[in-house]
C-alpha cells in the first residue's frame, strides 16, 4: 500500500511555485497592487474628507457679489402728482371772531307819496299818518302857512330821557305839505317871528313889522324879514317864532320850500315849562334845536306821486341803513 505525505507534497509544491519566475512577479504586483489601492483608498478617503468640509462651509451664507450677480432694483413706484389744496387749506385759516353787529345809530324815513326823506337818530320817536297829525295839532303854533289846507307827514319827537330832570315840556321835527299854495306863498309865513330868530348859518336882514292878526298866541313877538338857508340843491325860506303860552314857552324855527307844486314846511320846536319840579333843570333849547338841525340837513325830496290835502297822509317807515 502507498502513503501520500500530503503535506510534502503540498510544501513541495508551495516552494516550487514560490521559486518559479511567475510567482516572483505576481507577488510582487500583488505588493504593488496593494499599495497603489491604499494610495486610492487614503486619496478616497482624503477626497471624502474635503467634499465633507467643503459641504460644511458650502452651509455658511455668502455674501452676494454685485460683479457676480446682477443688482436686484426694486420696482419704482410713480410719484404721485401734488393735489392742489385749496385757497383755504392752503393759507392759514383766520381765526373766527365773533361779529357783534351794532344797531345804526341813525335810521331813514322815506315816503314815496310825498318824496320826503331823512334821517333821525335811533333813539327819537317817529311818528306818521294819525299819531304825526295829533303830535302837530297838539302845538299851540301846529303850522306856519299862509293859507290852511296843510296836512301833516311826518314827525320824530325827542324822548323826555333824552333830558332827564329838566324843563323841556317837548322837542320835535315835523314835515307839513300844503298843495293849495303858489310858489310865491310858499315863501311866506302867517305869523310874525321874534327879532333874533335868524338861523346861525344864514344871513338875514332883519326888520320890524306889525303883528300879525292871526297870530295864535298870547304873545306879540317882532318880527324878521325870512331868511334863505340853503340844503343840498334845496333854497329854503326859513323864519322864527317865540311864544308863551300859559305854563309853556315854545320856540320854534320854519323852513318853506316849493318843490313837486307844493309848498313843504319843515319845523323845529322846542316847548319849556316856566315851572319846573324841585331840583328840575333849564335845559339848553340851542342844544337841543342843534340836535333837530342834523335832522333838517338829512332832508331830501324826490319826485312824487299826486296828493291831496283832505287828509294826512300815511307814511312807511323806511328800514335802518
């Protein structure tokens, strides 16, 4: 029976093939074999280790170059147009103040029937129609025509407060119209006047006359040639009385003028009581003659209507101007 030394032949084997030229040469490419692939193997790893770091510091944020990227421009919006504002909200507003509105000191009368107007200060009374006719008629002297048939417009009466605690009995300014008069009546008056009653802005020669008979009063005054007086484009023929009668005195000034066909007069009157109240006062009949003047000068007359002079004529009363 044979025995095989397996492991002789084995190593036998395994010498040979070490020995052999081929064996040599694939062990050594193996050797080069494994250390080209380690060289890989750590360039792998070497790569890896890079990508990782690259990829953490690839996470940081970059800042943006402009030279590489294009500028990002926002989208312009269209100014929009100035509104004009207006006047007012433009200029600093005014600050309101109260506006107290004062009544006029002066009012106007008119009166188309006649064409008589003027003015009168707030405070005096005035009185048409009826109350105007009563308010003449009341004086001892109601007008100074030549002839009757005069009828009575218009009268503003001087309230007693005017001037309180004295002895004025009454002051007023009437208007009269008389329609049966010619222009040369007109200039004419039926009762004598007193010697010193010559306006102070006119001229008049003075004479002296005999009275009158138709003189109404208990007195006999001198009397003065009428004076002119002049108001607007208007000649006025202007005279004087001064009278007494019982407990009153009156003074009063007369003013003719033809204008429309007839003859209108316009009087001033000014009546004192000769007995006065305890502590009473004498008022100053030029001061308050001075105050109906300013009356007088408002005086204007238009063209009219056609009246009559049965009865008094009603007058409007104007509004205050």
């Amino acid at each position: 029976m044979n025995r095989i030394n397996l492991s002789c032949g084995t190593e036998v084997r395994n010498t040979a093939v070490r020995n052999t030229p081929a064996t040599r040469d694939s062990i050594a490419w193996g050797k080069t074999n494994f250390e080209t692939t380690t060289s890989t193997l750590v360039f792998a790893a070497l790569l890896i280790v890079c990508s990782i770091g690259v990829g953490c510091s690839s996470d940081k944020p970059k800042p943006v170059s402009s030279s590489n990227q294009p500028a990002m421009t926002q989208p312009t919006m269209p100014a929009p147009s100035p509104t004009p504002a207006p006047a007012l909200q433009a200029a600093a507003k005014p600050v309101h103040k109260k506006i107290v509105h004062k009544a006029p000191v002066m009012l106007a009368y008119a009166d188309k029937t006649t064409g008589v107007s003027f003015q009168y200060p707030r405070k005096y009374e005035l009185k048409t129609g009826d109350d105007a006719d009563k308010l003449v008629s009341s004086d001892p002297l109601p007008m100074d025509f030549v002839q009757p048939g005069g009828i009575a417009v218009a009268a503003v009466a001087v309230p007693e407060t005017a001037y309180p605690k004295s002895d004025l009995a009454a002051a007023f300014f009437d208007v009269s119209l008389n329609k049966s008069l010619t222009e040369e009546q007109c200039g004419e008056f039926s009762t004598p006047q007193a010697a010193t009653a010559a306006p102070a802005d006119t001229t008049a020669s003075t004479t002296v006359a005999a009275p009158s008979p138709a003189t109404p009063t208990a007195a006999v005054p001198a009397a003065t040639q009428p004076a002119k007086l002049m108001i607007g484009d208007m000649e006025l023929q202007s005279a004087e009385t001064l009278a007494s009668n019982g407990t009153r005195r009156e003074a009063s000034k007369y003013f003719h003028v033809f204008e429309n066909g007839g003859c209108y007069e316009f009087a001033l009157k000014v009546a004192t009581a000769v007995e006065t109240d305890e502590g009473g006062k004498h008022v100053d009949r030029e001061e308050v003659f001075k105050g109906l003047e300013k009356i007088l000068a408002t005086v204007k007359i238009g063209s009219t209507a056609e009246v009559t002079a049965s009865a008094p004529v009603a007058a409007p009363v104007a509004p205050a101007q």
